[in-house]
C-alpha cells in the first residue's frame, strides 16, 4: 500500500474559507466538488491513499478536502485534464504561511498543518503579519 500523500493548491479568488465553501455548494450541490487541472498526478496512488487537498487562502493553508478520486475530463478545447473529486466536506486547519505558486505541489503528511481542534472551526486565523513572523522564528 503506498504511503498517504497530499496536493497543496492556492484557492484563487477566495477572501476566506467561506468564499470557497459557498462557490463549491453553488456549483456542486448535488454531489462531490471538484477541482479540474492540467496536469495528472503522478503520485496518484499515495494521494488516494488518505490523501487530501489543502487549500492557500490569502497566503495561508487554511483549509483541506479528502481527495476521493481522480477522474479524466476533456476540455472544451480537446485536451485532457484531471478532475480531482473532493469531499463536500472543508475541514479548517491552522494557518500555515505560504508564497504564491502555479499550479499544485505534493505536501508529505510531516509537512501538513494540523486541523483545527473541535470548537475552533470558526475562529479567525491570525493576522497575516503575525503569521510570517511565527514561520519565520519556526513557530508556525
């Protein structure tokens, strides 16, 4: 069995976790959200083995979805794509400061934040500036 693997994507657009919520409700009310993109993990196996998508929010991991599946979808362009089927379901995490990239990247689970404990699910995440100054001294 191959060990659990996760992807790590910038939620573009989105001011906060509910901005990403009430988009995938709208748009997927009727079954798993869904995230198309270019590229074909080629990791698959460790990302379906537990694996989840964390989503950057304004420059911080905010949030995850377990990953169910990975689909083929063409585009109305022709070209073959990856639909990353998610769970319905976002569970918050701490904040975790991040750069801006493309695309996706692979996140080992030691390097994955942690959840939000149970009741901590709606709080604010720290100010961004207090956020870069705990990654910076290593308390992130």
């Amino acid at each position: 069995m191959a060990e659990t693997l996760h992807l790590i994507k910038l939620c573009v657009g989105a001011e906060s976790v509910e901005d990403l919520l009430g988009w995938q409700r709208s748009r997927y009310a009727d079954g798993p959200a869904q995230h198309v993109t270019r590229m074909w993990p080629k990791r698959a196996e460790g990302l379906l083995a537990g694996g989840s998508l964390y989503w950057v929010i304004k420059g911080a991991v905010l949030a995850r979805q377990t990953l169910l599946g990975l689909e083929e979808r063409r585009g109305a362009d022709g070209i073959l794509r990856c639909a990353l089927i998610l769970s319905p379901e976002i569970t918050r995490t701490e904040a975790q400061p991040r750069r801006p990239f493309q695309g996706w990247r692979y996140l080992s689970p030691k390097d994955a934040p942690r959840d939000l404990p149970q009741g901590r699910e709606h709080t604010d995440p720290l100010p961004r500036d207090l956020l870069d100054a705990m990654s910076v001294i290593g308390l992130r």
